[in-house]
C-alpha cells in the first residue's frame, strides 16, 4: 500500500512539474502586443486593443458620458473621416457588465468608422455613453 501511495504522490509531483514547465503563450497575449502604441498612432499597424495605425498623423479629441456607474470617458483618434482609435475607460462601471462594453465596444467603432453599432449585450446603458461620449468628442472635429 505504501508503494502505491509513494508512486501516486511522484506522478503527481512529476505532472506537477511538467505543468509548471509548459508554454503558456497560448494567445492569451494577442491583444496586448501594441497596446502602448494607440496614441496618435506611432506603431506599424499595432495589434492590440486600441493599437495604433501608422503615421502619426491622427487628431486626438476626447468626450465624455454618464455611464451606469459615473463618467465614461474616451479618446478618440482620427486621421480625416476615418477613426483609428477609440479608449474608453469607466472606472466605476461594473465588472463583468460595463466594463465587457468599455473592453470591446470601441474596436466596433473602429472597425465601422462610426458610432452605429450594435451595443454590448446586458450593457446598454455603459454602450450608449460610449457612443455618446465618441459622438461629443467628433463634435470637436
């Protein structure tokens, strides 16, 4: 009985072990790869949320929205008619709702060069500040 307990407790120490030992890049990290890089776009088509878009060349302006917890904020650049980058940021808003919204909202308006898109579902009132929020900042255009 001893054996087969001494056996059992060095396989577990050895599954342990090779665990701890394994590559954990499985593309946990994608979207944080040029994360810095989103202010006035000074990367080469950054990759990450908010990654910048080249050039430099972009206009930041900022707006801001109540939100279901407080203020939500966002900076938003442009180059011309076209929206490079959108963060947003609500630091009240709640974890898991809002802040689903605050994370994946701005890419779609990215993406869409406009603040038509479908908001986070469960999220509404957090989506509808960003968008308002990014509308208010474009107004300065």
């Amino acid at each position: 009985m001893k054996k087969i307990a001494l056996i059992l407790c060095v396989m577990i120490i050895m599954s342990l072990g090779l665990v701890a030992c394994a590559d954990n890049n499985d593309g946990n990290n994608t979207g944080n790869t040029d994360n810095n890089t989103g202010t006035n776009g000074t990367g080469t088509n950054g990759t990450g949320t908010n990654g910048g878009n080249g050039a430099g060349t972009g206009e930041e302006l900022k707006g801001s929205a109540q939100g279901y917890g407080g203020e939500v904020t966002v900076t938003v650049t442009v180059d011309g008619d076209d929206i490079v980058s959108v963060e947003a940021v609500g630091e009240k808003e709640t974890q898991g709702v809002g802040s689903n919204a605050i994370e994946q909202l701005p890419d779609k308006i990215e993406d869409a060069d406009s603040t038509d898109v479908e908001g986070v579902s469960g999220a509404t009132i957090t989506s509808n500040a960003i968008k308002e929020a990014v509308d208010k900042a474009l107004e300065d255009k």
